[in-house]
C-alpha cells in the first residue's frame, strides 16, 4: 500500500484550527488526539470540536480516541463524520462491539496498542479492524522521543497483518520524523502520524512531502 501521512493536530494552534488544517492540502488524513485526563493526563478536545473541523475541511479526519469510555464515545464520533475512529485496546470494554459500531456508522475502525502493550493477543480480532496502530511513544503529549524498543513489535505486527491477507493498515504514532519513519516503514508501518515534525514546521506541505518521500523504499 502507498505510504499515507496524517498530520497531528495536537502540535498545531488550537486557536486556529481551520486554518491548520487547511495548510497541509496534501496530507492523506487529518489526526485528531482526543484525549479526557482520565486514559492519558491530558486533556484536548471532543466530539464538538470534531464535528466543527468535519465542517471546515475536506482531509478525512483520523480520530484517536485517548479516552477510557471508548466504547460510549467511539460510535458518535464515527456518526459525526469522521474517516477513521481509532479507539485503544487498554480501554474498550467490549471492543468488538465497539469496531463493528464504528464500521456500521461508515467510519474505518482502528486499533491501538500503547508501547508495552504486546499485539499477540489482539491477533483474533484482525477481521474487525481495518488498521492497527502501535504507539512509538506514551501516550498523552506531542514532541516526545521516538521509542525503538516498539520496533520489533511493528515487524511482529506487519507478519500477523499478511498473515491474514495484508488489508489491514498499520500506522505508528510517536515522535515520527525524518530519520525515525525510515526505521518505522522498513519494519513494515504504512500510514504514519507526525505532530511535532510537521507543524513545527515553517513549510508544512514541505515536511509531509519530505516525511512521504522518506517512507517510501
Ligand atoms: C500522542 C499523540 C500523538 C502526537 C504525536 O499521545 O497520540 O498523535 O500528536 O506527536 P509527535 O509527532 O510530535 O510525537
Ligand atoms: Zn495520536
């Protein structure tokens, strides 16, 4: 599959959230980091802020739910618009109700395990998900150091995803960059989040072509 760039919001102005959006035209997704101070200790945005972004842009949004009710929350925000609704392992209850509500509602259904958290068991759930995404830092804040010790995790993952016909997308999350998303692709990730590297940017459409570029073997 083609490499796909989704660019983190959580790096860009909150106060201008239309106008950030709109400067990275060539990004595949929009990542949106919903998180609620209880499943990570910071807090951000929700479904209100998501539904104005679903009006003022045309980039599928790419929703990841940091929050420890996904299962309440994760349906509405697939209702709602958005492209991809990405809810965490740690925290579902029930996720496969949760997946198959979120298919339901026409959005792409995400799974996302945190660094420790080991993707063998989640094998079993391959069919209800159309990505899975490792995260390459703790979850909870932008501009954190990429960690290598999930490397070997996104090549056990990247064989568990052939293993099951080679649909299922695979996206990192965390501390993504030029030299990173180099190691990131080779171990077999597809669809990479950049926060820090591309909205600490001065030419933003620049560093998604350069993240695109560097990600594609
Ligand atoms: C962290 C978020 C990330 C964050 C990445 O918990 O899930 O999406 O925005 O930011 P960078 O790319 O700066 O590490
Ligand atoms: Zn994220």
């Amino acid at each position: 599959m083609a490499v796909q760039i989704s660019p983190s919001i959580l790096s860009a102005d909150f106060a201008r959230l239309a106008d950030e959006a709109a400067a990275v035209p060539n990004a595949d997704w929009l990542h949106v980091d919903v998180m609620d101070n209880h499943f990570v200790p910071n807090l951000t945005l929700g479904l209100p802020v998501v539904e104005a972004l679903l009006k003022a842009t045309s980039t599928p949004l790419d929703c990841h739910l940091m929050i420890e009710d996904p299962d309440r929350w994760a349906p509405q925000y697939a209702e709602a618009g958005a492209g991809n609704v990405t809810i965490h392992a740690e925290a579902a209850k029930a996720p496969v109700r949760t997946l198959r509500q979120i298919r339901a509602a026409g959005a792409r259904a995400g799974l996302a395990l945190n660094p420790a958290t080991p993707v063998e068991p989640y094998e079993d759930l391959i069919g209800e998900v159309d990505m899975l995404l490792l995260m390459t830092v703790e979850p909870g804040f932008g501009g954190q150091k990429f960690l290598d010790v999930v490397l070997p995790k996104i090549r056990r993952t990247r064989a568990i995803i052939e293993r099951h016909g080679g649909e299922v997308w695979l996206q990192v999350d965390g501390g993504v960059a030029e030299d990173t998303i180099v190691r990131c692709a080779e171990a077999g990730a597809d669809v990479f989040v950049a926060g820090s590297a591309v909205y600490g940017a001065a030419d933003r459409v620049g560093a998604v072509e350069a993240l695109r570029a560097a990600a594609t073997l």
